[in-house]
C-alpha cells in the first residue's frame, strides 16, 4: 500500500517511463531539472510504493506473426468458487491470452486472445478454452482493425490518489 502521495514530479517520472521505460535516471533527472539522487530515490520509492509494477517492451504482435486478435467471453452455469478458482489458476497458463478479466453483464469473464491465424485460434477454443473448468458458453469476436492499443495510464495529480 502506498505510504506517499504522489506529486506532479512523481506524475512526470511516470509519464515518462510510460513513454520510455529504458529511460536512464540521468535523463529523467535532466528532462525534470532534478538532480540525479532526487530524482533515482523517487524512482526507487515508486518501485516500492508498487506504483511502477514491473519494466517490459512492447512487441508488434503482427511482426511475431500472431495475426488474429481476438475477444472471447466465457460463461459458466454454475459459480462455485472451486470452478472459478480452478479456471482463474488454469487461464494464467495459457500464453495465448494476453488478458483475463472478470466482468458484469451476460458473460463472466473477458478475455484478450492472440494467435497465427483462424485456423490455429479454432484449434486453442476447440482444445483449450472449452475445456477450461467450469465453461459452458464461449462468444468470439475478432479485431478487424486496431483503432488503439495502449498500456498507458493518464497519470496526473488531478486524479485521486490514495
């Protein structure tokens, strides 16, 4: 849980790594007019404070050769918590899903598939996601165009932190 509350410098830091998380604490230091010490323990600080939760590339899908992109909802008859923990633990093995959320509505879960191809999307639904515990109904939709695709947050101290 956060001991601090962040301030607009720790919104800038943030901003940044979204923008470039290789960005060196020199050039955060500069491009914030701190000086590097400041500036590196208000980095460590937010690394601690769980605010930044990791550092990753982001890959072209499409250049790695997973074409399909694909939404699934997946339904259950029944919700023992059993079957729902079974199928939440079963999911964080599947590479192939990139997200897994539990939402409202008609459905129970949402989650964000990629694969090479139709074909080979068929073969994960038809051996893999149907076969997830407690599945009784699967709905796809596929991604015809990517509109936007970000992982940034809109980080600034008007929002409520807690």
């Amino acid at each position: 849980m956060p001991k601090h509350k962040i301030d607009e410098t720790d919104c800038a830091i943030l901003n940044l790594l979204q923008e470039d998380g290789r960005a060196p604490n020199v050039k955060l230091a500069e491009t914030l007019n701190l000086s590097e010490t400041p500036c590196w323990r208000r980095l460590k600080r937010l690394e601690e404070e769980g605010y930044i939760q990791a550092y990753q590339a982001n890959l072209n899908r499409k250049l790695l050769g997973f074409g399909v992109l694909a939404f699934v909802e997946i339904s259950f008859s029944t919700h023992m918590e059993q079957t729902l923990v079974k199928f939440e633990q079963a999911v964080q093995e599947i590479p192939e899903v990139l997200f897994c959320h539990n939402i409202s509505g008609e459905s129970d879960y949402l989650l964000q598939v990629v694969t090479e191809n139709l074909e080979s999307y068929e073969k994960l639904s038809r051996n893999v996601i149907r076969r997830l515990p407690g599945v009784t109904s699967v709905k796809t939709s596929f991604a015809l165009k990517e509109i936007k695709a970000s992982t940034k947050l809109p980080v600034s101290t008007s929002r409520n932190f807690s």
